[in-house]
C-alpha cells in the first residue's frame, strides 16, 4: 500500500512542516527496529521509552517521514520531519487515513466492560457467520478475518495494527467486525478515528487500577467510547450494573438497556439451570442455550440486543443463540473417568471469580465439594488480591493459592497479599508451583466434586520472569486426572 504524505496529513493539526516534496509512504511504524525503507516513523512518547530517541535510528533504517512532538538536533536531507501537539494522536488519525478508513466499510461494534468482552464480541462473530456474512474478530483469545485466524497479542492490537486488520476485512468481503475494546486502549487513542456503528457495555468492577489509578479514572476511560459514538449508533448497557446509565450520560448515540433484574429494552430471565445449559426467556421468548450462569445470561442478552439493534430478526437471532458454544476457557469443562468434573475459567478479577462460583453453585448438589485453584497475575493491580483470597477461600471447601503469570513480580509475595484475605478457619493450601497445585487439588478431589481452575482460561502459557513458558490448565488436569486413572488401574 502506497499513500502521499499529504493525503495521510489532511486531518492532523500540523505545528511545523519541514518537507521538500511530497513523499510516498509505503508503511508506517512506531517502533524504530522495525523501519523499513519509505515509511513514516512515529516518535511516541511512551511510560517507559520515548521514541524521539530513536528518529536517527529510524532514519537511518530508511523513514522517509517522522511524525514528532519535538524536532531532533538533525534534520536529515530528504527527510519530512511533522511536528504535532500529540504524536499519538496524529498517528491515529494517519494510520486510518493510510488505510483508507475502513471502519467506515464495515458495521464495527465494540464492546467493553471489565467482565463479558470477549465471550459477547465472539459470540457476535459466530452468530453472524452462522447467520451467512463474512465478520472480522478482534478479542483477548485471537483476531478473525473470517475464515482466518491470527494470534492474539493483546485485547485491542495498537492502532497501527488494528487500521492494518479493519482493512484485510474489507478487502476478504467482511461486512461487520465485532472487537473488544479495552480500557487502556482508550487512553492510549488505539480506538481514535474508529467509526463505530454501536456500542456495548457489560459491568464495571475492581480491575487495572495499577494502571488507571483509581475507579473514577477506569470509568472515564469506559465512557469515552460512549462518548464518542455518533447519532446513527446504538448505545446497548448493563441496566444493573449502576455505570450503565453513567455510559449513556452524553453520548450522541441512541441509547438501550439490557438486564436480569428490572424492565429494558431487553429483558432476560433464567427459567432452569443444569450442567449442560439453561432455559432463558428472553422477552416473550424462550429458548435453550448451550451455557452456564447468570453471567452468560447476561452476555447472551446483550449478544441477542445487538443484533436485534443491528437489524437482525429476533427470532432468527434466537435460533442461532441455542446452536451457539461457550468460547474457549470461559466456564470450560474438563471431565475425569473417575467423576470429577473440572471447570476451567479465565475468571481473573473479584467479581468474575465470585460470578463463576455462584453459577458452580447453583448447579451442584448436596454433598458435591467445590476445590478452587487460583492466583493473581504479577505487575498488575495488586489490590484486589486479598479480595480473590477472600472469595475463594469463603466459598470453597478446598483453595489452593498458586502462581498465575508472576511475570518480574516474587511469586511468594503475591501470595502473601493473596492470603492476607483469607478468613480464620478456612481450608486453604499454598503451593507455589501452578502444575503441582493442580495435580493436588485433582489428587483431593472425589467422585462427584466439582473442581475450578481460575485465572488463565485460554491461556496456553505462563510468564514467569520475562520468560513466556508452554502452559495450558486443561492440558496439566488431563494430564492429573489420566495420573489418577492410570494409579487406580
């Protein structure tokens, strides 16, 4: 792809332009090792790197043109040097211009929200390929352009890569992309110049304070998606999440409600609930679903509104819903020959643990015990760490505290503050090690009891150090649960 400079700059507050002609972009890039010859390199200042330090190492790779806040001390010959307010900003705005603006061919619907983003914008993806259109994906577990996949790096890709996908879409035929939209990417304008055709809003709790600072800081964030919906969008929110109306607060968008609890837009309630699904009626409907707990009740809601608001006909929307399976290691069940079934949920945050345990709950009977195994991932918000051990050591008959991705954080201090939340009595064990605290709890574990690894999901990997390291949870209780069967026999 080939644009002039001029035409990638038409909507960028420009402060200086140093440019002997009008050069001719073949790429973009903010990270200078990966420059190649005739692209436009963006100096970016970031929380730990500042990119103008590397203009003369992007320069010299072969960037014909550098979007900067400041100029270097030397200005290159040939060179088109772009000083901007906000490099960050500008480069936004360029990438999608670069790209030809392809969220303005697609029908793009994000969603946020602490809990629920990647279950809802992936249903939302296998709801409209079973309904006949080409739909991109952009989620925590991987990115879809279509038919094809493509690791996921991080829950929104950086906006250069995100620009990059939204344009593969249009041009692989796709007409709607379904994306999760996460906090930081907000702050971090990777949404910026994105046109969105809707909206959804799922809950707001306790999450990446580490990185917003406080809850008020983190709500802000969420709303600025809302915020920036045009009129010809749908806003959809959470009525029983009490930041669901703040979402609403000023947006240009036409605004929708969903819930379990009171009268909306779209109302849903649990009718039956077994160890193979639910029975839901959703407005005046019902119909049977291949998920567990009020949680999901709640996704599929919001899953079934967006489509509705997006045109589709309802029934048709509900036909496809019960044909519809949990995404991978969301409420994933792993089950033993001996009779111990194991759930494996990437439930990371406070409420998400206590949603995955309430549904746990609901369905098991008298006499089954409940085994949790958890921990808290490393540089991350350390504060609700005693609440995850206050949670799990509360509602379970057995927890066992392990390492989640420790990254550079001593594993041994995480789990202190994690028991720090534990209540006097409680039976509670430590073990450091995620694949012997597995092996454990599997080795407690009876006929009939019910077993939650919580935390990684679908994660096939644990980060230790700097070190990403091979680690899948259902692989390590496959890998128990055949130990035991092998030692009965």
């Amino acid at each position: 792809m080939q644009k002039k400079l001029s035409e990638i700059l038409s909507s960028v507050e420009v402060v200086k332009l140093i440019a002997s002609h009008d050069v001719e972009l073949t790429g973009l890039s903010y990270d200078s090792r990966a420059v190649k010859a005739g692209d436009c390199f963006f100096a970016v200042r970031g929380t730990q790197v500042d990119g103008h330090r590397y203009i003369a190492s992007a320069v010299e790779a072969g960037a014909v043109a550098v979007v900067c806040e400041q100029l270097p001390e030397e200005c290159h010959e040939g060179v088109s040097y772009i000083v901007v307010a906000d490099s960050t900003q500008a480069m936004a705005d360029m990438a999608s211009a670069f790209y030809g603006h392809p969220s303005r061919h697609l029908t793009l619907v994000g969603v946020t929200g602490t809990n629920g983003k990647t279950t809802i914008a992936t249903l939302l993806y296998d709801l409209y390929r079973r309904m006949g259109h080409r739909v991109g994906l952009i989620s925590t577990v991987v990115y879809r352009i279509d038919e094809r996949s493509i690791p996921s790096t991080h829950t929104t890709p950086d906006v250069l890569r995100l620009n990059a996908m939204l344009r593969e879409m249009v041009d692989s035929g796709c007409d709607y992309c379904f994306m999760e939209v996460s906090s930081h990417s907000v702050v971090q304008e990777r949404i910026r110049g994105l046109h969105f055709a809707g909206a959804i809003f799922t809950n707001l709790t306790h999450d990446h304070l580490d990185y917003h600072g406080s809850m008020a800081e983190y709500i802000k964030a969420k709303k600025r998606l809302f915020d920036s919906l045009p009129k010809t969008a749908f806003a959809l929110v959470n009525a029983d999440d009490r930041n669901g109306d703040v979402m609403l607060q000023n947006t240009r968008a036409r605004g929708y409600r969903y819930s379990l609890r009171q009268m909306a837009d779209f109302r849903c309630k649990v009718l039956e609930m077994l160890f193979d699904g639910m029975l839901l009626r959703m407005n005046s409907s019902e119909v049977w679903v291949n998920f567990l707990g009020r949680f999901n009740a709640y996704n599929l809601t919001a899953v079934a509104g967006a489509a509705i608001l997006l045109g589709a006909d309802e029934q048709e929307v509900l036909q496809h819903l019960s044909a519809l399976h949990s995404v991978s290691g969301r409420f994933e069940p792993v089950r033993s020959d001996s009779g111990i079934t194991a759930i494996v949920d990437y439930a990371h945050t406070p409420d998400a643990l206590q949603n995955v345990i309430d549904t746990i709950n609901d369905i098991r009977c008298e006499g089954q015990r409940l085994i949790v195994v958890c921990g808290c991932g490393g540089d991350r918000d350390s504060t609700k760490r005693s609440e995850m051990g206050r949670i799990a050591s509360r509602e379970a008959d057995i927890a066992v505290f392990t390492s989640d991705n420790p990254r550079t954080e001593d594993p041994e201090t995480i789990l202190d503050q994690i028991v720090a939340g534990v209540e006097a009595g409680r039976q509670t064990l430590r073990i450091t090690d995620r694949r012997q605290a597995i092996r454990t709890a599997v080795m407690l574990a009876k006929a009939g009891d019910i077993l939650l690894v919580a935390g990684k999901g679908h994660e096939d990997y644990q980060i230790i150090g700097t070190e990403k390291l091979h680690f899948d949870d259902r692989e390590e209780l496959r890998a128990a649960f055949g130990g035991i069967q092998k030692t009965d026999n």
